[in-house]
C-alpha cells in the first residue's frame, strides 16, 4: 500500500510538473525539427536516399519479373505495368546535388 501510495504521489507530480513545461518544449522541439528539416543539407540527403530507393525497388521489380515472366496473372501483371509507368522518375528543374 506505501508504495502504490509513492507511485501515485511521484506520477501526480511528473503530470503537474510535465504539464507546466510541456507546451513550451513541444514548442521548442517542433522549431528545432523545422530548422533541421529546412537545412539544404538535410534536404539533399533526403532526395539521395529517395533516389537510391527507387532505383532500389526498380532493379528488385526487374529481377523478381525476370525469375517469375508470365507466371503471374494478368490482372496483377496489368498493376504492375501501371505502377512502374506512373511512379518512373522524371528529370526535375530544382537543381539538387549530391554533393
């Protein structure tokens, strides 16, 4: 009973405590993820990773369509054909480097 006493004593002050500061640090925390995510820096890091992924997940598309060919239904053959046409990288004008 002491201890459940100590428990709901300690998490009634972590709330009371918590509350007070918790919009200022949310606050806090969303204006540093902001800046984070505003640095170019960041930002080409994040194209270069999503540029590795697609090429990723077109040469898995091509192996796996090489080792199954026709064996897969035609519905499913059809979605396929649609998604890689649609999500086929395109040049853009932003002018991003690797770099």
């Amino acid at each position: 009973m002491r201890y459940r006493l100590a428990f709901l004593t300690g998490a009634a002050v972590g709330y009371v405590l918590g509350a007070h500061a918790g919009r200022e640090r949310y606050e806090q925390l969303r204006k540093s993820a902001q800046r984070v995510a505003q640095n170019p820096a960041v930002r080409n890091a994040a194209e270069s990773a999503a540029q590795s992924g697609r090429s990723a997940a077109v040469k898995a598309a091509d192996t796996v369509t090489a080792k199954v060919g026709d064996r897969l239904p035609e519905p499913v053959a059809e979605r396929v054909k649609a998604l890689r046409d649609r999500t086929a990288p395109a040049e853009d004008d932003w002018g991003t480097s690797n770099t």
